[in-house]
C-alpha cells in the first residue's frame, strides 16, 4: 500500500488499496512481472485471460474480461480517488514505467507506480487524468481486443463500481462538503468543466442512476456475470431490472466497504 494512502484505507478499506504500491517501497516487487507500462497491450490481456480461463474453469472470455476490469477497477481507483480528492494528488499510472505484477489466476497481484505525484492545485478529474484517460483505456482497449469484447462493455462494468466507489467515499465523514460535492460531481458528469472526458458515465439507465429515492439502479449493459461459473445476475443486471411500469425493488452497488 502506498504510504500516504494508509490512514484512510485502515481496517475493512485495507483491501481496497493494498494492490497499488511505488516503486522501492517495501514489499513493492512481488516475483510475477508480467508487463511494463508500455506493454499492456493485447498480448498481455490475452495472457491474462488465459490464466484466468485456467483458474476458474471458464471459456467465456468475454465474461472474464468484464468481471476482470471490475476487479481492476476496485484496485486501482479507490487509492487515486482518494490520493487526488484529500491529497490534491495525481498518481503517476499514464507513465511506461508501471510495473503490473499478476497473481496465479491471471488478475492484478500489484500494480506499482514510478512515484506518487506531486500536491497539485488542479481539479479532481484532472488529478485522476492519468490513471481515467491514460492507464485505462489501454487497458481497456488490449482486453476488448483479446476477448472479441465492446469496450462499451467493459466501460460500463468498471462504471457500476466507479460510482459505487465515488459515493462510498462521498459519504465518508473525513470528506468536507466541497470534497463530497466534487466526487459526486465527478462520477455523475460525462466530462468535467475543465474538459477532461469520464468515460465511466453513463454506466446506467437514465432515470436508473444511483442515488435516486425509490429508484433501483439499473446498469445500461449486461455485465455477464451469470455466465461465470457458480455466479447469477448481479444485482443492477437489466435482464432482471423490472419494466418502467412496475415500481422497481431495491437494488444493490458496487461499493468500496463500510466505513471504518
């Protein structure tokens, strides 16, 4: 875990953090490199994907890759959202110097960083720029080519867990008012007043957002999750969602954890 990052993430959020690290920091090179920053590509994702097939006895790609970006996305998004919303910082991941290191089954063991930025007075989504508008559409983009998959897909399963992330956090009590304001700003603008595009919107139905009394979310596209072995539909799956007409039941996020 990056130091500086540590007190928020204590107890129950740990996980939520432990899988970023920088470079020379202890216990930051674990023994599977399998690609650098320059080498995410779709080579890397189809090795990826193979290991993942392996571990869990799965031949849909396509279902793997999505449960793999929301995977990613829950390790590498909390600790910038809040490196960037509490420190002004924005973590160095759009540098070819990342080390992305894999666990046994194919996904993120630890992604270690060159440096953790610099105190920067910049707005929150140009903070979170290297990592929304650099890191991940590469990624993006390696996995929806190895898989045969839309990125549209894939942008939207990250999306549910990036809202449920940002609202966790919004409503964390060490946030100040302009800080809540500005995360729920973030997650819920297509691109923010300085022109930085978030291509986490639009992740739900319109009307079927997070957030809305009475309203059950519900995602814009199927993330596959049935078709994993041992999985259902997740509880924001528009297979399921009921018709506009009906008064729709109580739906369940992507969230980081419960407060410390």
């Amino acid at each position: 875990m990056i130091d500086f990052l540590a007190p928020f993430f204590a107890g129950p959020l740990r996980p939520y953090a432990e899988r970023l690290a920088l470079a020379g920091a202890a216990g930051s090179e674990p023994s599977r490199v399998m690609a650098r920053g320059a080498s995410l590509d779709a080579g890397w994702a189809a090795e990826c994907l193979a290991r993942a097939s392996r571990a869990s006895d799965c031949e849909d790609l396509r279902a793997l890759a999505a449960a793999w970006f929301r995977d990613y996305t829950m390790a590498v998004l909390p600790g910038a959202l809040v490196a960037a919303t509490l420190h002004r910082r924005g973590l160095t991941f759009d540098a070819d110097a990342v080390v992305w290191c894999g666990a046994a089954n194919g996904w993120l063991a630890m992604l270690v960083l060159p440096d953790g930025g610099e105190a920067s007075g910049a707005t929150l989504a140009a903070l979170l720029s290297p990592l929304v508008n650099a890191h991940l559409p590469r990624v993006v983009a390696a996995f929806s080519v190895a898989a045969r998959v839309s990125q549209r897909l894939l942008w939207c399963t990250g999306g549910v867990a990036a809202a449920g992330i940002a609202r966790q956090l919004a409503a964390h009590p060490v946030l100040t008012p302009a800080q809540r304001a500005e995360v729920l700003a973030w997650i819920d603008a297509p691109v923010s007043i300085d022109g930085f595009a978030n291509p986490f919107h639009g992740a739900f139905r319109p009307g079927a957002e997070p957030g809305k009394p009475g309203v059950a979310p519900v995602r814009r596209i199927c993330c596959l999750n049935y078709r994993l072995p041992g999985e259902g539909h997740c509880g924001t799956c528009p297979r399921t969602a009921p018709t506009p007409s009906r008064t729709p039941s109580a739906g369940a996020n992507v969230a980081i954890a419960s407060t410390p």
